[in-house]
C-alpha cells in the first residue's frame, strides 16, 4: 500500500489486524508478566509500569500516578471528533489458594484482568499504524484504572482518612480527578469463564452494590473470670449475620439479589471478651428500589446484633457500583466486528435484563458516558476461585484486541459518524456533576448505640 493512499474501512480493518498479528507473542507475553506479578488495588505499581512502558515505546505520552496507579495515554488522529477511551483493569484479588497467587499478599488474578492489559495494548498497536491516521477522525485514549475490586475496605478507608483519595474504586475516583472529562465513550472487555465453546458475549447489565464497613464495639473483660462484665462484639456480630440469614427468603429471584461479607476483625486475644469486631459487608441487586430495599434490611439486622447484647454499632455506608448500560448502537458496531473475528456463531447477545450478579465500575462510566462491556469465554474454573486460568490467549488477547480496534476504526472513520451518531442518540442517566455529587452525598455513617 503506497504510503499517503486513500484506504477502505476493510484496508483499514486489514492494517488493524496485521499490526496485531505482529505483535501477538508480545501482547500475550505481557498479560502473562502481570499474571505472576498479581497487585491489589491501588498499589498495582509494578503492572502499571510496565503497560507504560509499553504505550511509550509506540511513541504515545503517558501521564502517570493518576488516583496513584492510574495511567492514561491519547492518541491523535489528523482530523478532530470524538474521543473513545480503550480501558484495561490493573488489580487482582485476594485468593490465596490459587496457584499463581502472591505467597505474601495472597493476591492472584482470578478474574482475568491480566488479559485487559493485552487486550489494549493490541488496540495501541494497531491504531497508532501510520495508514490509518489521515483516515481517522478524533482521537483514542488509552486508559488503565486501578482497584476495580472493591476489597480491602478498612484500609482503603483509612487512605480516605488521610486525603489520598475520596471514592474506593479506580473508575469512581478518576471520574472525581476528571479523568474522563475530555472522554465522550469508552469500551472494555472482561475474560469470563465459559462452558468450552470459544464465545463473545454481548449485552446484559450487572449488579448495583453498596458496601458496608461494620464496626461493632462492646468492652473487654476476662473471657474466664468475668465474662460477665464483658460486652462481646463479636455475638453482636453474630447475631446481626444471623439475622441477615432470615431476610434471605423475602429476596425476589427477578432482582438477583445478594447479601455477602465476612469478618475481617473478631478480636485481640481468647481469653478477652472481643470489644472490637470489623464486619465488611455488601448488598447486591439489578434495580435501585430494590437495593435500597436490601439495603434498609440489612442495616436494621446491624442494630439488631447491637441491640441484643447491648453493643454499639459504627455502619459505614460507601457508595458502590451502579448497574451496566450497554449502549445499544456501540454494541451493534462491536457485534458486526466480533463476527468477523470469531464468527457469528460464536456471538452470543444477552437481553438487557439479564446480571450475571457480580458488580464493576464500569456501570459508573456506563452512567454519563456511551459505553460498552463485553465478555470473551476465554477462562475455564470459577471466576474469584482457586481454578480460574485462562484456556486461551488467542481468544482472551488477541481476538479482543482486533475486534475493539476494528470498533474504534468504525466509529471514527467517515468523519468520525458512527460515533456522532452515537453522541447524538446518547442520553446520559445523569451529568457527571449529579453523579459525583450523588455518590458523595451516599458515604454515609451512622453510630447505634445498642445501650
């Protein structure tokens, strides 16, 4: 192809998918490096760095540090348009019996965000090709955003303590830095664990959730001695799980609600009545009625463990995850080019009700923004389980990064129409001011006293 030549949308694609095909063993070479290297949120210096590395050696500018592992890189096309965000998940979790997990933290990438870092770095490679920059219009931000797992609530909320960050997601505290203010829609794909047949899924929404930290406090005493002049925190907490446990059987199966926590403090010492018990607790449903419906239960069940043993109750209220908005137009660009790359029997679209009852970030993005999250059953085992690997690269990689850049190129070429259509029919749930605002005001807590 002579250098300055009018290309096709099919040249295009073509250039796209040859850029990725040279560089395969290195993109997948990447997401296995972050898999033995797993980082929990807000820490993830060492994946961050190297994707950095990766997005400067394409000769891209890498702002760094941003809500303290973040990164974000723009790439310019000859002609102005919207600008579409191609975004990866730095973190892992904390599951300790996986075999790649981290023998001092316990972290392992148990939910294939390695693979993100691949995905995206193939869309750079392939976007930054010299063909496509007169064919363009806009430009293509390339974003990596840290702790999409929400864990390790305690410490993330002593962080909140000392000003070094407001919300405890990477997406919900870059939307408070302003990090999408100049992004006008944003994609991603996640690695989910299939059934054995090579699949992208598109479609469906996700669970909303709102995350308790529960600090039941009651006072110490001999546990032998004098238990009787003890309070013990930990029957408060007990006894409000326990009550948690009755509120089960009132759950609609069509909310795919969920109730899930676990201690993370039940005491000092076996002989000392437990004064001080850390409960990390978090509610789950498709619709905002029903989780505030869930919600309210699950709070009363707290005081109720207070009250029985005449505890005080410290609920912290953090504002979780909002529910999945595909957009309908970007998901149509998407499917024609997962067809392409895997083929349409391998396509698989989900109606918009349907959760696969887990939570992410990126419902918050989905809120303000045109944006999409599809799947690529490129996993076999339990997603957050001690078995969850991923079975293929090509599929978890390679085949995500032709189709989003095959995406992009779509709605940015022809002067960029696909996406200004996008732009025009796009009516977002509400402004980015109402939603910070919004999630802010949510932080709430509230002190029991059970006395």
């Amino acid at each position: 192809m002579a250098s300055g030549a009018i290309i096709t949308g099919t040249e295009a694609r073509s250039v796209a998918f040859s850029a990725v095909d040279r560089v395969t063993r290195e993109l997948v070479g990447t997401a296995k490096k972050i898999y033995v290297e797993p980082e929990v949120g807000f820490r993830e210096r060492k994946t961050s760095a190297r994707i950095a590395r990766s997005l400067r050696g394409l000769g891209l500018t890498v702002e760094e540090g941003i809500a303290h592992t973040g990164l974000k890189a723009v790439y310019e096309f000859d002609r102005p348009g919207p600008r579409v965000a191609v975004i990866c998940e730095l973190d892992a979790l904390r599951v300790p019996s996986h075999s790649g997990s981290d023998p001092d933290t316990g972290a392992a990438h148990a939910c294939g965000h390695h693979t993100q870092a691949g995905m995206m770095l193939g869309v750079a490679h392939a976007l930054t090709q010299p063909e496509l920059r007169g064919l363009l219009s806009g430009s293509v931000a390339f974003i990596a955003t840290p702790a999409e797992e929400f864990i390790d609530v305690s410490e993330r909320l002593e962080m909140r303590k000392a000003g070094l960050l407001q919300f405890l997601s990477g997406k919900q505290e870059m939307l408070r830095l302003g990090t999408f203010d100049d992004i006008d829609m944003a994609m991603m794909m996640h690695t989910a664990s299939g059934d054995g047949s090579p699949r992208i899924t598109v479609g469906g929404t996700s669970n909303a959730h709102i995350v308790h930290h529960v600090r039941f406090v009651g006072r110490s005493a001999h546990a032998g001695g004098a238990p009787d002049r003890g309070i013990n925190a930990l029957q408060a907490a007990m006894l409000a799980i326990n009550a948690i446990n009755t509120q089960r059987e009132t759950l609609q199966e069509k909310h795919i609600a969920r109730i899930h926590g676990i201690i993370t403090k039940g005491g000092t010492a076996v002989n000392a009545v437990p004064d001080n018990v850390v409960y990390e607790g978090r509610v789950r449903a498709m619709q905002a009625d029903a989780l505030a419906d869930l919600n309210e239960k699950v709070l009363r069940c707290y005081r109720a463990g207070a009250l029985g043993v005449g505890a005080n109750v410290e609920i912290t209220t953090i504002p979780g995850y909002l529910s999945m908005q595909n957009n309908v137009e970007m998901q149509d660009v998407f499917s024609r080019n997962a067809e392409l790359v895997v083929g349409a029997s391998n396509l698989r679209c989900t109606e918009d009700a349907e959760s696969r009852g887990g939570s992410t970030d990126m419902g918050d993005l989905s809120t303000v923004m045109p944006a999409i999250h599809p799947y690529t059953s490129a996993a076999m085992g339990t997603g957050h389980g001690p078995d969850y690997v991923i079975a293929d690269y090509d599929l978890a990689v390679v085949a995500p990064a032709k189709i989003m850049s095959a995406t992009v190129i779509d709605l940015l070429s022809n002067d960029a129409s696909g996406a200004k259509r996008v732009l025009e029919n796009y009516r977002p749930v509400m402004s980015r001011a109402k939603y910070l605002a919004m999630q802010a005001e949510r932080f709430q807590t509230e002190l029991y006293k059970g006395v």
